[in-house]
C-alpha cells in the first residue's frame, strides 16, 4: 500500500497530500485579499509552487486544475497570470468555474493535482 503524506495539516485540512506519485492540493486562496484579481492569481500560484515544491513535484507535472472564480468579468486577467505562469508543453486539464467563495474578498482559489 502506497504511503500517505500530509504538507502543512491542520484540525480541518491539509494544504497538500501526497499519496504514491500523486501530490493532490487543497483548493488555495490569496493569503492578502485587499489584492486584485491579478494580484490574487499571482498569490496563489506561488503558493501553489511552494506547496509542489515541498511534496517533489512542480508545476510541470500539473494533471489537473480546478478554478474558481468569483465574477468572469476577471476571466481574462487571471487567465493572463496563469498563462504567464504554467509550463508551456505541460498544459493540465482545467476547468473554471464562477462561484462565490467563503469570503466575498477571496476573488480566486485554484486546486491542482499533479504527479511527482
């Protein structure tokens, strides 16, 4: 049976869990949400590099991203972080989503599951 690993456990979740090959990442938000939508996607991609990078894996391996964000008005300047940000070649599935979030100041949050 393959190990389970959790990164950054808490009492109601774990930011990252490894199991096997696969590192699978709690859904993130912008840890300042007085940020834009622009700001906000970039705080979360750092965190979600971090986050790989603590499990031994990087964004490269990306299988799939969930995105949620709160108005699609905003579709366009996170897509334009996120395509600065992902490996070209290595694009995962995604889908995104408009969705209210557990706070109104949280404009995006991204859940990835990516192999080692």
């Amino acid at each position: 049976m393959a190990s389970i690993t959790r990164i950054e456990c808490g009492a109601r979740m774990s930011k990252a869990v490894v199991h096997g090959d696969t590192v699978y990442l709690a859904g993130i938000v912008a840890s300042d949400t007085k940020l834009d939508i622009t700001g906000q996607t970039k705080d979360v991609l750092a965190q979600i590099d971090d986050l790989l990078a603590k499990a031994g894996t990087d964004k490269s391996k990306l299988l799939r991203t969930n995105i949620w964000i709160t108005d699609m008005k905003n579709f366009a300047a996170m897509n334009a972080v996120w395509d600065g940000w992902v490996s070209q070649g290595n694009t995962p599935a995604r889908a995104t989503v408009e969705a209210g979030l557990a706070t109104p100041d949280y404009l995006v949050e991204i859940m990835v599951v990516a192999a080692k």
